[in-house]
C-alpha cells in the first residue's frame, strides 16, 4: 500500500518536469484505487494559457480517464496548495481527497476562499512541504 508521501514524490517528478519546460514547478498526480491514472504540470506558458494550472490538467485528464465528471473517489496531490480557481474545480469534480505540499501564502484558495472546496472533500495539507517549497523558491531566485 503506497502513502501520501510516496504519491507525493511522484507529483514532485512533475513539478520538476515543469520546471525543465520553463514553467512554473508545479505537478500533480490523481490517484484512484491506490494506482495513478494521471500526471500533470504546470503548462501556462507552453500553451500560453493562464487557466492551464497543474491541478486543471489533471482534473480534465482524471475525468477523461474515468468517464465522468465526478472525482469522488480519487485523491489529488499537489505539490502547492490550489488557488482559488482550481479550488473551485476541484469542488465541482467533487474530489474525495486532496493532498498538498507547501502553502502558498500569496495565491491559495485558503487565504481567499476556505470554504470553497466541496464539503466532503478531505484536505490534508504540508505533506513534503520543504522540498515542495524549496523546488518553487529555487526557481524565483534563477528568474529573478
């Protein structure tokens, strides 16, 4: 049986294939019955698209994937905490568990909107946080 952190490591193999495309290091996985059925990163710049975060991939794929809409029974992980926009997708796929690394103290659905995740949803935040946030403060300072 595999746990949050190793699922977690896996959604850190995506952020850091977002980070060789030049895109912001952020990955995703879904998991459902314990098996990944989808990987995802960030592509806002490959596909010059704001709305292409991490967390949208793998939504749109996970339902692609499964048949529907709904992802009750699957869990994402994230590698940064959602922001409000995919907090709000996340709660229309009715997604049965999420799972983040680092805060983002700037952008995150739970500065602006804490309740706007579908109320089942079970959260479990700060999972590999240090090396979730080091992988994203290593690539500002090289942009800046």
């Amino acid at each position: 049986m595999f746990d949050d952190d190793y699922f977690m490591k896996q959604a850190l193999q995506e952020a850091k294939e977002a980070n060789e495309q030049g895109e912001i290091p952020i990955g995703a996985i879904v998991v459902s019955k314990n098996r990944i059925i989808v990987r995802a990163h960030n592509l806002t710049e490959t596909l010059n698209d704001v709305t292409a975060h991490a967390e949208m991939q793998a939504i749109t794929a996970a339902a692609n994937v499964l048949g529907g809409k709904y992802l009750n029974e699957c869990t994402l992980y994230v590698t940064v905490e959602p922001c409000v926009m995919c907090a709000g997708a996340i709660a229309w796929a009715q997604v049965g568990k999420l799972v983040f690394g680092a805060l983002d103290e700037k952008h995150g659905y739970l500065k602006y909107a804490p309740q706007a995740l579908h109320p089942k949803t079970v959260v479990v935040q700060g999972v590999l946080a240090a090396e979730c946030s080091n992988l994203m403060k290593a690539f500002f300072v090289k942009k800046r």
